[in-house]
C-alpha cells in the first residue's frame, strides 16, 4: 500500500560509504577505550608534568620581587 519510489543508486552508495565511516569511527573508539583501560590498570601515574622540564630536572621559578606584598 506504500508509495514509496524505489532506492536510488546514490543513495546505496552514500549508505555504504556512511557505514564504513561509522565502523571506522567505532574501531578508533574502540581502540582508545582499550588503551586507556591498559593505562588505568597498569596504575601509571595520570598527572601533568608542569613541575618539571622535558630533562626531568626542576624548574626553577624566580622569586617575586622584594617590594610586593607576600
């Protein structure tokens, strides 16, 4: 009783290019929920270096001037 017109090609084809894009977009989710489960029960450490340099000596920060209030 419907009076839909059939499918055209372009329509196949744009469903099966938007399936690839969406299934590749799952293996990327995917693939970045497992390396982050690997990462939390591995138990390293999660926190930003900003206390350090990239050689892992301390930063110094230089003190305040002496006339400001502490």
């Amino acid at each position: 009783m419907s009076n839909f017109p059939p499918e055209h090609e372009i329509h196949r084809r744009r469903f099966s290019r938007n399936l690839g894009v969406g299934l590749a977009l799952m293996a990327f989710v995917a693939l970045v929920f497992a390396l982050t489960v690997v990462k939390v029960t591995q138990g390293d450490m999660m926190h930003a270096n900003d206390h350090e340099s990239i050689t892992g000596a301390p930063v110094i920060v230089p003190a305040a001037p002496s006339g400001s209030a502490p």
